[in-house]
C-alpha cells in the first residue's frame, strides 16, 4: 500500500518521521475536505481581500519596457500586499485550516522573515499562539524582521545549529513539531517538506497566477510569453506558474540565486548545481556533496538562501516545462536599484533576482512579446543589507 | 532467519548506539569493543549526516563533530570491516535516508552485506516510503528496522505485521535526547504489537539510567540508548572506551536481572 499521492514525476514524497505520520495525514484529509468547502473557501477569500488587499495589481512597467527596447514589461506586485509579499496567500489559509482543525499554536521557519512576519501576523488575527523559527544568521541580517514579529505577540527562536540560516530553522521547526501536534501546526512557508505540504502551499499560492491570466487577458486580450519569478523553496514561483502550466506557448522561468556564482561554493542554485537527494521530508534536488551531506548554501538574499527547492519545481525542469536560471548577487543588487531608480518600486532582494534575469531577456525579444515578473515582495527590510553591501555603513 | 534475533534469543537485550567517527574513528572502534565486551546484545552504529533531524541537541552535535573530522560513508564500512574481525554481535546502521540515496541503495546495501551489517535504522523513512530501499534491503540480507511512535494509533499493526529484525518502539513525542520521565502508555502499544508480530521490540528515545532501561526491557525485548552514551563521549573524548564500558555493562546488567 505505498502512498503514490504527493509525487511530481519522482520527486515529492513523505520522507518524515513515524511520529509526524498521522499529523500529516490528518491534514491532508482537513484539506481534502476543507477545499471543497464553500464555506472556508468564502472565508479565505474575504480575508485575502479585505485584510491582505488582494487582489494585487498587474503593472505595465513602461518605462523599464522602453528603457530595455524589447518585450512588453508588467510586473505582478505581491509587494503591494499586506505584510509586504506573497507570504500572507499561503499564510492565511493555512492559519485559517489550522483553526478549522482545532490547533491553537502555529509554528514557522522564516529566511529573510517574510514568512515569519506573515505567520505573526495571521496568529494575531485569529488568535492564536505563535513560535517562529529563525536562524541566528538570518535574525542579524533581518533584525528589523524580528522586531515586527515580536510586536506581532510572537515568539522568535534563533536557531544556532548547522549553518544558522533557512535549513537549520526548517529542521529546528520540524523537530519542534515532532515534540507537539496536538494543538500546534506547522505553518510551512513554502512549497517544500512533505506530502500534503508542497501541494497545499500551491494551491494557495495559485492566486498569483490565476489573477494573472485574468488581468492580462483584460488588458492585452492574450496570455503572456513569458513568466518569471524568483525560487529558493518555489512558492512565489509555482504561485506564478501554475495556472499557467497547461499553457504550453507560456515560458516558465525560475530564477535561483547563484550567489558568487554557480562555479563557486558560495551558491545557493539547487537545480544548475544539486543533485537528486532526500530532506527535509521530500524527494528533490539539492546542493549536496558526493555522500549526500547538505551542502551549505550562500546567497545575499536570506530567502533564497535555501539548498533544496520544491519537488514541483524539480519536476517542471525533469519534463522539461519550466526553466531555472542562475542570477548573482551582483546581478540581483544591480536589478534592486535598476528597478527603484526606473520605476520608483523597491523590490525584495529576493523578487529582484526575477528582475535582474528580466533585464537580460526582454531586450532579445521583440516588442509585441510580453514578460510578467512577479515581484514578490517588497525591499524596506532589504535597504540596509544593500547598503552594506555597496560600502555604506547604513544600521536599522 | 535474521542474525538480529540472536541478540533477543530468550532474554532481555541491551543495545547501546554510537556516532562513528566522533572525535575519531579508532575512539568508535575502542568503544563498539568496550560495548561488545560488557554486555551490549546488538550495536547501533550511526553513520554521520549534516542534517539529523530527528535528533536533539547532543547527538547532533556528535553528528557536527565527525564530519568536521572529514568521516565519510566510505570510511564507516572501513572501520566496521575492521571491527568484524572480532567483533560478533548484531550491528545495524542508524543514518538517514539520503545518506543511502546518494551513496547507491544497492551499493550501499551489497557493501552491508559484505562487511557484516545486519539490519539499517532510518528515522525519515516511515511505512509509506519503505519501498525506496526495500528491495535492495531484502537482497542483500540487511533488515529495515520498523519504527512505531507514541501517535503511531491506527497505524501499530500495519508496521508490525512487516516489520523485520527488531521493532524500534520511540518511547516518547520529540527527539532523541535523555528524559527524566516517560509518560507514554508503551504496555498498550506493545500490547498491539504482539498480537500482530512475534519480531522483538526495543524501546529508545530518552533512557539514560539502569531503572529506566530495566524498566523498558521489562515492557518490551529490549532498552536503546544512544544520547547518554554520546555525553560520555563529550565529556571523555578520546578516552571514553573505559567509562562507555562501565555504562554498558551497568545498563546490560539492569535490563538482563
């Protein structure tokens, strides 16, 4: 009786362990149910609406279209969204699931703290309880983060084993929820882990896209060519892919953060430099060495920071469907600033990698082509980090 | 028949587990021995992995110390091989499921099999993911060892009915690591477990004192302990065969009375 639900080809799975089983088929079967439920589906939409402000704009980028002479530019500003990214769709059905199941305590891991400030967030709304898991590296580089989800009621642990960054925290949660499931639910931030995880965090990252497809159809009367988003577990990016997948004349395009490079250690390009493995619950590519020790990953962003990414995003580049290109550091930087000086928006060092690969190929396409980027947060908790990073002694 | 069951053959059983390579791999191979000699019925070896995430603070941090020393896969079926020339009891791997991944399920497995591994331990590979290594196991003569938890409920006698080697019964919710007191009622689950399989249980997760492993052997087949011996490693370093050897034959004897 293997369980065959929750493959992508053959990534995905439920590689966990025995103690976590029936939590996590408890919440398949809450899902299962809850889906269908036109009275939950109802409740999270109003939420999404009226408290997270979708849905969010599509924006024609014209001077960036005109300044890079090719394709047609419009980005999709989950940036404009409460709490500043994308995080908050996934968030608050999964808070809201979460209460349907009777849990009163939800705990998350957080990268750059978007994903914590968001389960903060959704925990102060409803009323509920809430411990966030962050590695200590990533609460200095996001200090502001761990303020706001203090002032959020929230309690935030920094995490100081292996490399102090995204795995460790993912790990030091899943551990934590190895000891508690009785009341507590492990808010996922991404599309990762294991079954139901990776299927749940994109059904409710999907918005992206379905408003997409609407609102360009409105406005250009066609699909797109071309989607891009940035990835390091995937959600924004399956988010921005995935009503889109059946399109076949729609590119996909995922944008790891390379680092220093793909040639170097310091990356954190799981498809351009992993390798097939098993972690964190899942079946998937990962940076990884010859004896499968996860490799530890670097990028500037702390929420592309990740070595594994999501086992749709693995199987979208097996079959072929989807591709994922490495973007730097130094190309993500140039992009953060492009975009604030061009368009007076300051995207996510994360969403700016999705720029940054934008810029190189909109100007090779002609110009009745078309190009959403979604940017999938906003850059304030970015500033100071990016400041640094040019030489300015800039402190929050 | 499995070679596991020797180290149940009518008595109670100790099983004491090791990092390999924690500080170094001549340590492992001095304690495994001061194990074997004092008592232990069947040995956990466990072989490194960055990321154990089933593990509490102090066999983590024995996990960090062997591959910062630069311990591979390769260099655990080495040692073991050594280990083999005088060393007779059951000993089973613990690792994680993509050390074997990466290494080669087959590879890995045939290399058990030739340098006298028994049984694999994998604590992210529940019921429903088995059939990864499964048949490579079976092959080769390497039990995959079973595990149940405290929330196992519905699912006992599915896991028992298959279960080879030893059933590896988690006493407690969490991680590995010593506890002061187990709560969970273990009687009932053993209870499920007999009537669906006669394969003999161990319990683990949190036994650190003779009372509490005679108390689990009594309930179960066997006691399983592995984050006391780690500190006995911490604290002794290289020198810790000798004090390892004193525990072990303190716990063998509290279980076996």
């Amino acid at each position: 009786m293997t369980n065959k639900n929750g493959r992508f080809g053959i990534h995905g799975g439920q590689y966990i362990p025995e103690t976590l089983m029936n939590a996590v088929i408890e919440l398949e079967e809450a899902y299962n149910y809850y889906k269908n439920d036109p009275d939950f589906n109802r409740e999270l939409e109003e939420l999404l609406n009226e408290y997270g402000g979708r849905p969010s704009r599509l924006y024609y980028a014209e001077k960036m279209t005109k300044d890079l002479g090719g394709a047609k530019i419009y980005l999709k500003r989950e940036d404009l969204n409460h709490t500043g990214a994308h995080k908050i769709n996934n968030v608050l059905g999964q808070a809201l699931l979460a209460k349907k199941m009777g849990k009163t305590r939800l705990i998350a891991e957080t990268g750059a703290g978007q994903h914590g400030v968001a389960t903060a967030t959704a925990a102060a709304l409803m009323g509920m309880e809430c411990v966030v898991y962050m590695g200590e590296e990533d609460t200095k580089r996001q200090a502001l983060n761990v303020y706001r989800m203090r002032l959020l009621g929230s309690q935030v642990i920094p995490v100081t084993t292996g490399t102090a960054t995204l795995k460790d925290a993912v790990s030091e949660a899943m551990r934590e929820w190895t000891s508690r499931m009785d009341d507590t639910h492990y808010c996922l931030g991404s599309v990762m882990g294991p079954h139901p995880f990776p299927t749940i965090v994109r059904d409710f990252q999907a918005v992206i896209s379905k408003e997409i497809k609407a609102q360009m159809l409105e406005k250009e009367g066609r699909l797109p060519d071309a989607v891009i988003a940035c990835v390091g577990g995937g959600s924004n990016a399956i988010g921005t892919f995935y009503n889109f997948i059946e399109d076949e004349e729609v590119a996909l395009i995922g944008c790891e953060a390379a680092g220093r490079g793909i040639d170097t250690f310091e990356t954190a390009a799981t498809v351009n430099t992993g390798s097939i493995g098993i972690f964190h619950g899942m079946k998937s590519y990962f940076c990884q060495d010859k004896y499968g020790q996860i490799a530890p990953v670097y990028s500037i962003s702390a929420g592309l920071d990740y070595p594994g990414i999501g086992p749709e995003h693995a199987h979208l580049h097996d079959i072929g469907r989807a591709q994922y290109v490495p973007v730097t550091d130094d190309e993500a930087v140039e992009a953060f600033e492009y975009l604030a000086r061009t368009e007076g928006i300051i995207p996510a060092i994360e969403s700016a990698h999705a720029v940054a690969h934008a810029m190189k190929l909109a100007p090779t396409m002609d110009k009745d082509k078309i190009i959403v980027i979604t940017i999938s947060g906003r850059g304030d908790k970015d500033c100071a980090a990016i400041a640094r990073y040019r030489g300015e002694d800039i402190h929050e | 028949m499995s070679k596991i069951y020797q180290a149940f053959a009518n008595k109670k059983a100790f099983i004491p587990f090791i990092t390999c390579g924690d500080p170094n791999l001549e340590t492992t191979k001095a304690c495994v021995r001061a194990m074997a000699a004092n008592g232990a019925s069947l040995i956990e070896l466990g072989i490194p992995f960055s990321d154990p995430t089933a593990e509490g603070s102090v066999i983590q941090g024995a996990n960090i110390r062997a591959l910062s020393n630069g311990i591979t896969t390769d260099d655990v079926f080495t040692m073991v091989e050594e280990l083999r020339a005088d060393v007779t009891i059951p000993m089973v791997f613990m690792t994680y499921a993509n050390v074997i991944f990466s290494y080669g399920p087959e590879a890995f497995m045939a290399r058990c099999k030739a340098v006298g591994i028994d049984g694999v331990i994998l604590p992210d590979l529940p019921y429903e993911e088995r059939e990864e290594f499964l048949d490579v196991c079976s092959a080769n003569d390497v039990d995959l060892i079973s595990m149940i938890a405290p929330t196992s409920e519905n699912r006992i006698a599915m896991i028992a009915r298959e279960a080879k080697g030893f059933i590896y019964l988690v006493s407690s919710l969490g991680v590995t690591g010593t506890r002061s007191e187990i709560t969970t009622d273990l009687g009932a689950i053993v209870k499920v477990i007999r009537e669906n399989t006669d394969t003999p249980i161990g319990i683990g997760f949190g036994i650190s004192t003779p009372e509490q492993a005679k108390k689990m052997a009594g309930l179960a087949d066997a006691a399983i302990v592995g984050s006391a011996i780690i500190k006995l490693l911490e604290k002794h370093g290289k020198d810790a065969a000798k004090p390892i050897g004193a525990y072990v034959k303190t716990m063998a004897d509290a279980v076996k009375e």
